[in-house]
C-alpha cells in the first residue's frame, strides 16, 4: 500500500471517530435536559404521591340553643306558689309591725305580702290579670318616721300559666321605683313605672 493510501485511510478514519463522538455527546446532552425538566416540573409529595390531598372538612355542627324544659318551667311555677304560701304564713305569723297579708279591697286580684328580714322589710305584691296570668313585683325597704316606704330595686316578672299546666316566669323590668304608704286600715302601693294600683287601698287580712 502507498503512503499516500495510509494518509488518506487514516484521516477517514479520524473524522469517522470525530462524528461518532459528537453523536454520543449530543445524545447523552439531550438525555439529561429531558431528566431536568421531569425533576424540575413534577415534584411529588412523599405523604400524597397521587396528589388527591382533599381540603380538611370541617364537621363542627353550629351550637343550638338547649330546648326549654317544660317540665322545668312547670316546676319553677310549682316551687313560685310555694314560696308565696310560704312567705303569707310566715308574714302572717310574724310579731313585728306592718306585716302580713293585705288584699286590694276592690277586685280582690291583688295582694301584698311584707315580711321583716333584720332592719329591712321584704314586699311581693301578686297581682292576677287573669286566670291563666299574673304579675309580680318584688322590692324591699323600711318605713320612715311617716309610714312610707320607699324602694328603688323593684323586679317585676310576668308569670303565664297555659292550657295543660305549662308555663312561662319572664322579667318585664327591674330597678323600678315607688313606695308603700300606710293607712289606718292597710296599705296604698304607688308604682312609678305603670301606676299598676292608683287609687286602690289594701287592707290588712286577719
């Protein structure tokens, strides 16, 4: 073979490396962009690989309102008549002035009942408006040199009495102002909110 043969073989040869090597090179480059762009666009969460992570759900249900217990209601009613027996015979039992039981002479619906706790007298007035409701006022006091009381924490309630015994005790006010003024046979109540007994005498039960 000639040496100009083996020159020309040779440089074939060099170019044929040449190409196969960009190629290798070229694919391997290609390879690797396409494993950056999957690593780098989809990452995965390891505690949700299916990424269906659905959003918490809150199961709290809104707080209502606990039912009225009739039968409570119905109780409350019961252990009010109670206590007005309880406080007439005690206010009728009692030894100290003006206590007891006075009754509007009138209509007869109202009553006053006063009782002395200490230095201080306790009045409940009851007052029936019909007979399936009445009204109560609640204050206390002591009498001046004149026979008056005055009060200025008066609570009034509104006590309802339904059908089939039940029933409902609600506050009307509180904090309302008037007084007691004592007559020779009893008493005359002046109520500064409603005026509830103008012109009406209450006179002492024996």
């Amino acid at each position: 073979m000639s040496e100009s043969l083996k020159k020309f073989l040779a440089l074939i040869l060099c170019v044929a490396m040449v190409f196969c090597y960009a190629a290798c090179g070229g694919n391997n480059s290609e390879t690797g962009e396409d494993e950056d762009e999957v690593t780098t666009d989809e990452q995965v969460d390891p505690e949700d690989p299916a990424g269906e992570a659905e959003e918490p759900v809150d199961d709290s249900e809104d707080e209502e309102d606990e039912p009225v217990d009739a039968a409570q209601e119905i109780q409350n009613l019961a252990d009010k008549e109670a206590d007005l027996m309880a406080l007439q015979k005690a206010a009728e039992e009692s030894d100290e002035p003006h206590t007891g039981t006075y009754v509007e002479v009138v209509a007869g619906r109202g009553i006053i009942i006063v009782n002395k706790v200490g230095d201080v007298y306790s009045v409940v007035i009851n007052w029936s408006d019909s007979a399936f409701e009445s009204f109560e006022w609640v204050f206390s006091g002591t009498f001046d040199d004149e026979g008056v009381l005055e009060y200025d924490d008066c609570i009034k309630k509104d006590i309802v009495y339904e059908v089939e015994e039940e029933g409902t005790v609600s506050k009307v006010y509180e904090n309302g102002t008037g007084r007691l003024r004592l007559t020779g046979e009893g008493l005359i109540w002046e109520d500064d909110i409603e005026h509830t007994a103008d012109d009406a005498n209450f006179v002492l039960t024996e």
